[in-house]
C-alpha cells in the first residue's frame, strides 16, 4: 500500500482507492484480537478511527471516504451499509474533507451562558469562515458546532482536533488560531491558567489538610 493510495485526486474528492497502511495494519491486528471470533464486526468503531487518522496523516485531512468504510466492510466482512450507518451516526467522524485544524465549538447552554457565541465570532473573524460547516479558503480551518464535549466545568470549550482548549473567551481564541496559524499549538486545557478544574487562582479548600499517618485505634477502646 504506497501512500498515494489515500489520496485524493484533488483535496475535497472522494479519492479513488483506500487500503490500509502499514501503520493502520499493525494497529489493526491487536484491535481484532479483542474480540471473539465471528464478532469482528465489533471493530467497526476503532476501524473508522483508523481509517481517519490515516486519511490526516497522509492528506492532511482528517475524514473517512466511502471507499475507507468499503475496505473497512470487506475487512470485517459485513454489509458496507452498516459501516456507513456508524460512520454516519457518530458525529466525531467526519464524512467530508476538514481543515487541518477542525475547530469544533462547543455551544450547548453551559457554554453558551460562559460566552460561546464570542469564541464563535472569533473564529468568523479571524478565518474567514461564514457559518458552521465551512473550511476557510486556506484550507487550515473547518468550525463546527457541536453539543456538550463533557467538559461544562471550564466551559466554554474550543476542541481542536483531538485536544480540548477551555475557558475561551475571544481574546484567548484570538491567540489560539494565531498559533496554529503558524503551525505551533499550545498545550490544551484551561485558557485561564487553572489547574484542571481547580477554582482561578488555585485551590481554596482542602489545603491545609495533614495526610501524615494517623495512629490506629487500639481494641476495646
Ligand atoms: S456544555 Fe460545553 S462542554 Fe458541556
């Protein structure tokens, strides 16, 4: 399988052929040894993830083609219909092209009552981009709305690719795609310099607590 097998013909088309590459094929054999023989089918999950990861690493752009879900089909020998219903169903795989950084913003109420909508603005402003769904005419953006990431603590959430960035406002945004712009992404997590989800400013409970061995209750006493 040569590397020219997943790509595109022209970034935005489905590519004429898919096959797994030799990175994908030795992940492919220790996830098929998890389940029973006859439920290989079960793999159909961690298959397309594959499938995603080597379409980013090859194209730049993190999607399954059809022809990835029909090898994914073959492999696992079942209907090619019930690989597109996963892939469909699930909303992290992505069944067209994506902008090297896919900027997926969290709008659910949590998020919007800590100010997604300027994190979405920022993100118009500064790529271009009109509405979700799009990828910016430089092809290093896609914005997509998506609903709650599970991360309501440090809301709002920016997930970039696979890492989360929290407590976003426009201004931490701003400097955001500004990094990735030039190709150098922060570490993710808290914007606001929080550790975790600990309270801004560090922590203000639990800190004066002595974990030094305490002596054991003697019997009868
Ligand atoms: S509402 Fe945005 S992470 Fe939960």
């Amino acid at each position: 399988m040569t590397e020219m097998a997943t790509k595109s013909h022209d970034h935005g088309h489905e590519p004429a052929i898919f096959a797994f590459d030799a990175e994908s094929e030795a992940k492919i054999g220790e996830i098929l040894k998890k389940y029973p023989e006859g439920r290989q089918a079960s793999a159909v999950l961690p298959l397309l993830d594959l499938a995603q990861r080597q379409m980013r690493r090859v194209s730049g752009s993190a999607w399954v083609p059809r022809v990835a879900m029909d090898a994914i089909a073959a492999r696992l020998k079942m209907p090619p219909i019930r690989v597109y219903e996963v892939a469909t169903f699930y909303f992290m795989f992505n069944t067209k092209p994506v902008g090297k950084w896919h900027l997926q913003v969290c709008t659910t109420t949590p998020c919007w009552l800590r100010g997604s909508d300027a994190v979405v603005e920022a993100c118009k402003r500064i790529t271009g981009i009109r509405h979700f769904g799009e990828t910016s005419e430089d092809g290093l953006f896609t914005m997509t709305e998506v609903e709650c990431l599970g991360a309501c603590v440090n809301a709002p959430i920016l997930q970039v690719n696979d890492d989360f960035y929290e407590d976003m406002d426009a201004a931490t945004t701003g400097k955001l795609l500004d990094a990735l712009k030039h190709d150098s992404p922060p570490p993710p997590g808290s914007m606001a310099g929080r550790q975790a989800s600990a309270p801004e400013g560090g922590a203000t409970t639990l800190t004066t607590l002595d974990f030094a061995p305490q002596p054991a209750p003697r019997g009868g006493e």
